[in-house]
C-alpha cells in the first residue's frame, strides 16, 4: 500500500502515523518526509507491506487521524492502477512512447482512452491494438461541445489522470479547473523560458546552448502549472530548427514518461504552485 | 539533531524510533528510509529539532532501542562539527578546492591538518593560513615509520575523518583497516574502468566518450572500497592526455566535494561494500 | 555529397582537397578535420554541394588525389542511403527504437532485412510492416551453419552496416573480421566496466551510483571494439537490478541511435581500435 | 598560429584560404567551417604551424583576400596572450576560481588587473599575489565618473578582454558599445529563464528543478547578449534558495571558466546576436 500526506506541520505526525501503522501489524518498506520551512507544511510518502487486518478498516482509521491534523491524504494499493486517458495530436512521439512503455511494464496503468483531433490513421506505426480510440476532432466554433464531449468521457471512462501527450489543443479555464492536480502535459521548452508556440523556433533564434522540455501540471494559466519533471540536452550553432525539434522529441519523451510513471506511483504531491517529488 | 541508523528489518522500526523522539517532545524536519530487500537491511536517517530534556537522556533511550533492535546507531548535534584531515600530494586542486569551500561555509567541519609527503612550499596559492600543516615526507624505505606518524597524528588530533584529496600513495593494509569506513579517497576514474595509475591516460588510450570521478571509502583492497559518488563529463577525439587531466580536475573536485558533504551531513551510511546514500 | 578521408599527415592536404573541389564548383557546406598527432594521421569530413560536372570525374578525380596521399576515403551522395540490417533476440527496445525513428525520417537508411534468432512473435508491438524478417533460430551446434546463413544474407541484400540491436548471440571472429567496421554493437554497460554477461547485475553488485551503455564497432576482441558513442544516468541504492534494466533500456536506446544516425551521416572514422566522431 | 574568419558564403573559401596557407608552407592543424543557410554567412577558425616566411606577408596575404571576401578575421599567434581584466563584487567565487585557473594553465592569459567596486580585503582568501588590483568604488551619483575611470583604465592597460565575474553593476549603454564583442558576463540563470535580479530565488519560487548559469557577452540589452555557454544542475523540493546559491556558484564557476577559455582560444565567433562557438 501507498500512503500519502500532506498538512501543517507540527511535531508527532511521523510518529502517530507509524504507530498507527504499527499497530496494525503493517511494515514500512520505505518512507520519505518533507517539511517545506518556508510554508510549515508537512509532507509525507510511505509504502508499507499491510498487517492482517482489513484495508477499510485501515483506511478508517488514517481518515480518523487525518481529520484530527487537518490531513490532504491518499490511500492506494499499487494492483489498484489508475485509469488514464491520452490525449494526442498530429505528432505521436510522445503517445508512442507511452504506450511502448506501457506494454514494457513500465507504467502501472489501464488506458481508458486515447483521444485525438485528428483520425485514427494519423498514427498508423503506433500499436493501438486493444485500446479504445476517440477522435474528437475541434475547430475554434466547436470547441465548446469537444470538451464537452471529453469530459463526458472522462466522467462515463472514470478516468484517474489526463495526459496531454502533444496535444496542441489548450484547455478552456474551465476543464482546466475540473482536472487540476491531474491533467500532465508536456511543454517543449525548459520553462519559464520560450513558453508559447514554437519553442524551439524561439531557441533557435535566442542562440541558447541547450534546450529542455517540461512535464506540469495544466491550470488556467498556460505554461505556469506546477513543474514535476524538467530536462535538457546540449545543442550547438549547427542544430537548424528540424535539429532541435529532432533531439526534443527524446526530450520530451524521457521527461514525460517520468512525470508520468512519478504520478503513477504516487511520488508527486501538490505544494502550491510547485510540487514536492519524492523520487526513486 | 540526526539520528542515523541500520538494523536487521522487522516491523515497527520506523513507528518505535518516531515515538521515542515524539514522546521526548522532538520535532521530525527530515526523514529518510531505506530497506534494502536483498540483505533484509533497513536505512534510517532522521534530522528533528529536540525537546526541553537532556540530549544525554535522549541518547541513552536511543542506546535501549538500538540494543533491542541490534542497531548500529550514531546521533549527532550538527554543531559538533566532525574533524577532518586532508592528505594531499603534488597537485592541489582537491586540497585547495576543499579549503575554499570549507572557507565558504559549505562545509561544516573543522580542519585538525593538511598533512602532505610534500613540503608546505608545494602549495604557494592556497590558502592555508591559520591551518596546520604537517609535511610527512615519504620513501618506500620510510613507509612504515610515516603511516605511525600519519596515525598518532589522527589520534593525538581526535580526527573523525581522513580525506585523501589526490593523495598519492597507496595506505598499508593496516592503516586502510583502522580507518575503516572514515576515510574517503578520489579515484580520477569511474570505477571500475580504468583501476590503478594513469587512468586518464588508460581513458585516452581505450578511446571511451566520457571519463569520471570516483569517491570511495579507502579498504585494503585498492579501488574497490564502498563508492560513495561518481560523474562523468564528455570527451571528444580532439582531448589529449592533458586535456582529459584538465577535464578531470574539474570532476574531482566536485565529486570529493559531495562526498565530503554528503558524510560530513551524515547522509552516508555503509552497506556491505556498498553505501546509502540519503541525499539533498 | 559527403567526403571522408584519412590519411598520413603531411602540409597541403586541405588545399589540396578544397582546390579540388572548387575547380569543379563545388561548395563546402560543413568541414572538419582532425590532426592526430600522437599518431600522426590526419581526418577530415566535407559536406558539399556538386558543380555542374560528373560525379564520376569528381570520383575520378579525388581517387587520382587519394592515392598520391595515400588516403583512406569515401564519397557519398547522402541520397544514396545506406543498407542496414538489424539484428535482435528476445527484447526489443532496441529495435523498436530504431524503427520508430526510421519511420520518423531521423535515420536516413534502407532496412535490408531485420534478422532474429527468435520467431516474428516474439514482437508483436514493433512495426515490422513492409521489412523483411528472417528468422535464423540458432544453438551451440549449428552456429556454424547460422552465421553461414546470415553471411549469405547480408551479402544477398548488399547489406552496408549490420546494428546488433540487443542481439545476445557472440558473433564468431571469422564474421567479426568479415563485418571489421561495419558492424555496430550496443552494450549494456558504460565500457571498459562491467564487460561481459548481466552487467546491470554487476553494476548493482558494485554499488556505482551511475549506469551507462556503449555502441562500439564489433571486432574479434569481445567489448574491446573501438568506441562510437557512451552516455550514463544516475541510479541510487533504491535502484534494484530490474530499475537499473529499465534506466537502462532508455540509455541504450538512445546511444544506439545516435551511433548508428552518426555512421549513416560518414561522421564516423576510424582511427586504429579508437574513433574520431565528427559529432553535429 | 589561429585564424578565425567570417564573410558571406560563397565557393571557394576555404581553398582560396587553405591554398593561401599552403603556398606559404603552412601545415593546418585543425579546421573547423559552418555555414549558416539561414543568414547566408560562411564561418571558420584554423589552426596552423606556420611556414618559414614573415608573419607579416602572411597578414598582408589574408589581409589582401580578406578584402576581396568581404571578411571579419582575426589572426593571432597564441603566445601572444589575450590581456584580461577582471571585475568582481562582493562575493568571489567565480573571481577566485578564474584565477586559480589562470595559475594552473587552464587560461592562456595575461590578467592586466582585477577591479572591484569593495576593497581588496574583501577577498582574504583569493591569491591576489602579484596581481594589480583597483578599487573602483560606486555610487549611484558616481556612477558615471567611475565608469570613466574604467574605460580609462581598460585603455591604459591594453585590456583586450574584460570578465564580468559575478560584477553587481549594471555597465551603461555607452559602456556596453564600446566594450561590444570583448566584455564577458556571468548570469546565474538559464536565460532566457529568470532574468534581472536574485535569480535563484525566483527560481525556488518557481519550483524548477533544474537551475544553470549562462555566460554572454555584455550588450546594451541586459541579459540579451549573444549566449556563449550554459549549462544546468538537477535540484529538488529540498533545496531552498541558500543551497540554489551554493549549487549555483559551481555551475556559474564552470559555465563562465568555459567560455572565457573559448575565448581566449579564438573559438567563439559573433554571429549577430548568437554566437558559433567552435569547441574543443
């Protein structure tokens, strides 16, 4: 099992929740806390083997706990695997990607859905044999009803987390609101630098000596949500634009795939406008 | 306060240790937590703000648990700095890099020698003032009358840490044995590539991409102590023998200088021939 | 067109070569040259667009040059795409990788056939549609008549390069000598470390706080072939030999592809058991 | 000797070049070109063991075609070391860290003298021996006048370089210009990310998780000038913004080491607001 916490700091949480677990017969295979100074905020990830008894009955009792110190927590068992929907748009490299990492056994997902604005045959290299595919194709009138429609199949898919795979559509503020906290998507730049479109035609132009990519969390406010995974690669005064978005996409992959997996894992929780990280 | 400790797994650790503090009116900043599922080991690292009572009486309850639980165990007030020796030979980045930092307040440690086989003239652009310097020159006819000398030093000097910072002889079987796991050497390769002399000239001749850095515990088995860090930095065709020692002078420097940190901060604990290592 | 030569270093070989192609009304796109001087032999690769004349008195012409210097060289219109075979066994993250981006357009090659010595089921998620696949099963007794089998292939299809793409069978010294410089192989380990059989597992036994991979050129000398491309990762004590494969697989796909994209662009020269890589 | 060049493309340079070179006995060492599609520019840097004739036919030589080519160039025998001056403030860390650079050999130099705008004894621990030192103290109402006795003395001294090393002072346009294309500045930023003032601390703000330094060459356009070199480190939630600043200094020490290095090795060529930066 997967506990995670979050909630103002003060002295004994460490110690009511082992004991609790403790007592419960359950055995802590790793644990990691973090007490952000600046904010007196307290935050805590263990994963712990159970004892016998039952897990509701566990679960009653950290609720309990978790009222009493003001508690934002998460209880999850890692065979529960969150339902996860892909959103993608002309460039698949980034769904691509996902889904040869999913069929290795690398992130502990179902796939609700892949959506995109565009067919089906856009994709004809990467496997989506036994996945459900929607296209839900938009245009500046109709982008009202197309988030109507993925959030209806968000809702009717129950689907846990939302990843915006290259998906070159920006969210309304309103979506934006309904998914925060789990809605990922990837920029192709090293934020805050060249937010907006064409980043890499923007650090080419710039002259920079290398570029990145960006895995947040989606909010209204575009390119400012959360950072939970950034990277970078070397590039010189040889890399034409068709350069960078080449070595981007390897970028982009890596830097996805991780914030990903993290999420999966329950290895990201919200701080703010930042997150608190809890790597492997 | 930090806490530090490894015991044989078995359930309740964590829940024990944090009601032993909590009871005592501790505060948990920072934890970390390791099982190691391999040897059935469990990692502990613990910093917290400490009660109103005695730290005697918080150590000794500590030393109950830790016999209960066949802990190795070590609690430490961050203000006692450790004592440190730096060994160096002829070239002086790693010494002179060491001093700066520690000049710089990244470093908490207090320096009881630079001891070199090389006279205190050796090094005309590094800051040694108000440091001791002891010159211990060395012969392979001398060897074993200079280690008694380096060794008396240590203790008469209560050093808790030897630092050999490219120092460039090789530690008898018995001085590596007394030192056991408080003496870090800088190895100018990544282990294991390139063991022995030379290795930026072995690295050059095998014509590898990157060459590294090693900080290890010293053992009496030459290069195959516990590795603490490593890095690497990227070489071309065009880096001669020298430009690879210049390349690598910069990879030292930082590599020794996290380790050094890292254990200074008690963030590294020993693991079979292998280390934990709770990083920032 | 793309020129590559070596040859024993004396004065005039630049302007020798550039006169050469300006008489014609050449155009150097890109250029670099390489002097070893412990070695005494000197590299250069040109990127060139033609004049008006033949390619065939250009070739002409440089091969009349090349034996006045004594030079090793090539000539190559880049449209000209290399043959490439790629050989593969149980995983194929390795394969999968090069596929995908050959279908993106980032290795300019043509697949002549992709060879395992495990059955087209083994991939059911690579995009083999449109390559030829050969199965080629193979065991200790008939590895003789296998590598016959595969000899006879790749002269069949006038295969350029053959990539071991993660192919677990030791190829024999008489096929190594065969395929001298034009057979590349990814390993599993940042070379000369960890030479040999599972070398995640000896990585991990080892407690190195980085893992790497390394594309060589295949000779006789088993992981001695001289090198083309290296890159690591940081790993932690949290890292089990299954975290260490699965870093690994992201590290060994992407120093293959840049190994073999580097070789497909002539950027690759060798230069006795080491490389000189004209990197962009 | 080194010779740098840049011109509008067109064929033949590099054989009326390397030609001119080789009439004269010249041996080319190595030779780097690019060609820049986008804006039509041709660039190249040379290195040769001139023949036996005067240098200064040689100038005269390329001085004569340089004309006809409409060329930017540069010609310089390496003994002839490029003068230095370096400005620091109130912290030392990358001013100490070039000078125990210069003393190792790593920066092919003379230092005409280090400026300050707070007294020598600002830097106990930097080895100033035999260095000349100016204390250049500043007001906002002396601004002007001091930035006179500055240039004054970057004349008197034949400065042909000036080092920005974490300098607080913002240079007037009118500085700026006249120092355009030989005045080096050290951001502790990934630019274009976090402009302007305390960027670390708006980089924790931020929650990056990587932070970097960037070296530039100073224009009228604060934090715009044409990027030299960058480069970045990986941080976590742990780090507050007093360990992004300890981080910081490493990689704002070896970001700005690099690119004076290059420099001082006519490697660094403008190419209007962006640099060719031919590396080693």
């Amino acid at each position: 099992m997967i506990l995670t916490l979050s909630c103002p700091d003060r002295t004994g949480i460490v110690a009511r929740v082992s004991a609790l677990l403790f007592e419960r017969g359950a055995n802590i295979l790793d644990a990691q806390q973090f007490d952000d100074q600046e904010t007196g905020r307290f935050f805590m990830r263990v994963v712990f083997a159970p004892g016998e008894g039952a897990v509701e009955d566990l679960r009653a009792a950290i609720g309990e706990l978790a009222e009493s110190l003001a508690m934002d927590w998460t209880l999850r068992d890692p065979n529960d695997r969150r339902r996860v929907m892909i959103l993608a748009s002309q460039t698949d490299h980034c769904l691509s990607d996902l889904i040869w990492r999913w069929r290795q056994g690398e992130l502990p997902m179902d796939i609700t859905a892949v959506v995109s604005n565009h067919p089906e045959s856009t994709y004809p290299h990467t496997d989506l044999k036994g996945i459900a595919f929607r296209h839900l194709p938009v245009t500046p009138e109709t982008k009202a009803q197309q988030e109507a429609q993925l959030w209806k199949l968000i809702q009717d898919t129950r689907t846990d987390l939302v990843i915006l795979a290259r998906y070159m559509q920006v969210l309304s503020d309103d979506l934006s609101a309904k998914l925060a906290g789990r809605c990922i998507n990837i920029h192709h730049s090293f934020l805050p630098g060249f937010k907006g479109a064409k980043p890499y035609h923007q650090a080419h132009a710039r002259g920079v000596k290398l570029i990145g990519a960006t895995a947040h969390f989606v909010t209204a406010d575009l390119d400012e949500g959360p950072i939970i995974e950034q990277d970078v690669e070397r590039i010189s005064h040889r890399d034409a634009p068709r350069d960078l978005v080449r070595k981007g996409r390897d970028i982009e992959r890596r830097v996805l795939a991780r914030a990903v997996r993290w999420t999966l894992e329950d290895r990201v929780l919200l701080n703010g406008r930042k997150t608190v990280v809890f790597t492997d």
